[in-house]
C-alpha cells in the first residue's frame, strides 16, 4: 500500500503515483534493449521517409497541448510560448531543432549507445528551449510545468508516429509502437533528469550566493 507520502503522478512514467527513488539516470526502464536498438534506426528512417515534416507536426501539437494545458490550469508563466510564438516560422525553427536532436539520440543509438548516454545533447536540446531551461529550483510550480511539458512532448511523438505507422500486420505494428514508446520514455524521463539536475545546481549556487551575501552583510555592520 502506498503512503500518504507519494504525491500524485510521477513526472517520470505518468504513474498515477510518484515514487520515491524509482527513477534514476540509468533505470532499467531507460534502458534500450539489443532489439530496440537494432529496429529503432529502420523505425525513424521510415517515419522520416513517409513524412518528412514529421518533427514540425511534433512541434505544432505540442504546442497546441501547451497552450490547452495552460488554459485548463490558468498558468501564467512567462517563458512559456505564447500563440504568437506557434507560427509557421516557430514551429519550422523549432521542428528543424527537434530534427537535429532525434536524428543525433538515433545516431547513437545506431552505435549501441543509450539515450542517457548522449549527455550533451540532452543538455543542448534543454538550453535550446529557454522556457525549459530557464526554471529555477526556488520556482517548484514553474519545473512542475516544464517536467509536465515534457510528458505533454511525449505525448505529441507518440500521436504522430501513430498517424505514420500504417502496415497490415496487427502484431507487428503494436510491436513497433512498443519500441517507439520505449524510446520516448527513456527520451523524455533523461531530460527530466537534466533538468533536476539542473535546479539542483543552481539551488546549490543560490544558496552559496546567499551565505556569501550574508556573511559580506555581517562584516560591514561589525
């Protein structure tokens, strides 16, 4: 049974209940297998193939899911994009961004290497999008909403290989699709871990900042 403890929904593997020290960098859940590894690659190609604007699509509904949830739950935060950021050039710009990141994170992955491997372009995706990056440890509600629009990401690639995913076999498709999802997952849960990690640094250096100011306030009133 589950203690009072757990607050509801884990940001990492949309559990209706968060866990405490279940998700972690490396966790099995994050972690491709062989076969994965080997389908995933013909997977993206494919996906590309049928539909070469794919990742702007990703980006339109994203962005859409955002500006929905933002509208449900009333948040006000200012890095978040607006309608007039979800024009044709946005979402090229941002689609061209999203391209470039999945076609590296498939890369590696072509060379055995695990998602939360390619640790810098983790990094970089996040830093691009400033309104992700941008939130800081002292803001919970706001890294609430960047880790939720994250999930809201995951939810846009999924729907989107879907409508690409068109083959006779049943089996075989569903099979696919499990793939794609594993990927995600690892996907989304290593740049949450990111930008946890993230906050937390920069928790750390704002409390440093703190004592230092502090101390520096001591001194001149002795």
């Amino acid at each position: 049974m589950l203690s009072r403890s757990h607050s509801p929904q884990c940001t990492a593997c949309l559990s209706p209940y968060r866990h405490r020290n279940l998700h972690t960098d490396t966790s099995s859940e994050q972690r491709l297998s062989p076969f994965e590894t080997e389908c995933l690659p013909r997977l993206w190609r494919e996906t590309l193939l049928k539909n070469p604007l794919f990742c702007e699509h990703v980006v339109h509904s994203w962005m859409g899911r955002l500006a929905r949830r933002r509208a449900l739950h009333k948040t006000t935060t200012n890095k978040l994009p607006d309608s007039a950021s979800t024009s044709t050039q946005f979402v090229s710009r941002e689609g061209e961004r999203l391209l470039f990141f999945l076609n590296n994170l498939v890369e590696g992955v072509e060379q055995k290497e695990q998602v939360f491997d390619k640790r810098d372009q983790l990094i970089s995706f996040a830093a691009s999008q400033g309104w992700l990056s941008g939130w800081g440890p002292r803001w919970w509600g706001r890294r609430k909403e960047a880790m939720a629009a994250l999930n809201l990401l995951s939810e846009s690639l999924i729907e989107q290989f879907i409508v690409q995913l068109d083959m006779e076999d049943v089996h075989e498709r569903e099979l696919f699709l499990i793939v794609w999802k594993h990927f995600v997952l690892s996907l989304v849960t290593s740049l949450q871990a990111v930008l946890r990690k993230r906050s937390r640094s920069c928790l750390s250096l704002s409390t440093e900042s703190s004592l230092s100011e502090s101390t520096s306030e001591t001194s001149s009133q002795a």
